[in-house]
C-alpha cells in the first residue's frame, strides 16, 4: 500500500474514533443529564475534588479537545512520507 493510501485511511480511522467519541460526549449530555428538566446526573454532576468540583461536561469537553490534539499528533507521526513530515 503506497504512503498517501495508508495516511488516508490512517486519517479516516482517526476521524471515525473521534466522532464515535464526540457522538457519546454528545448522546450522554442530550440524554443522560437531566430528568424533567432538572440536572439530575450525568455530566450534570460534579467531579471528585482533585478535579476542582467542575461539571463532568466540562472534563469532558477539555477531554475531547485534548484527544483531538493527541489524535492529531498520532497522525503527523505515523503519516510521514519519506522524510518530509504530514
């Protein structure tokens, strides 16, 4: 399989992950949160405090940031061509 093959298909699987991902992120916040319009659990509650008492949404968001930047650096390390970086 030629160098551009493989970085494509490297990127769509990467691309896949992250929206399997944010799709959770997203059905868990719209379904899991709140119960006859009140925030009941879900990302609603707050975290243990080592992570400052924030919302689970919150830890979360900043999770699905920082796993695109790591996603993103899997990319540029593993979609090299000959030397000159992706």
């Amino acid at each position: 399989m030629s160098q551009p093959v493989r970085a494509n298909r490297l990127g769509l699987v990467l691309f896949t992950l992250y929206c399997i991902a944010y799709a959770a992120f997203v059905l868990i916040a719209a379904f899991g949160t709140f119960e006859d319009g009140k925030a009941t659990g879900g990302l609603a509650r707050e975290t243990p405090f080592f992570l400052g008492g924030l919302s689970w949404g919150i830890v979360g968001g900043f999770g699905l940031i920082i796993g695109a930047f790591i996603l993103a650096l899997l990319y540029a390390a593993f979609a090299r061509h000959d030397g000159v970086e992706a």
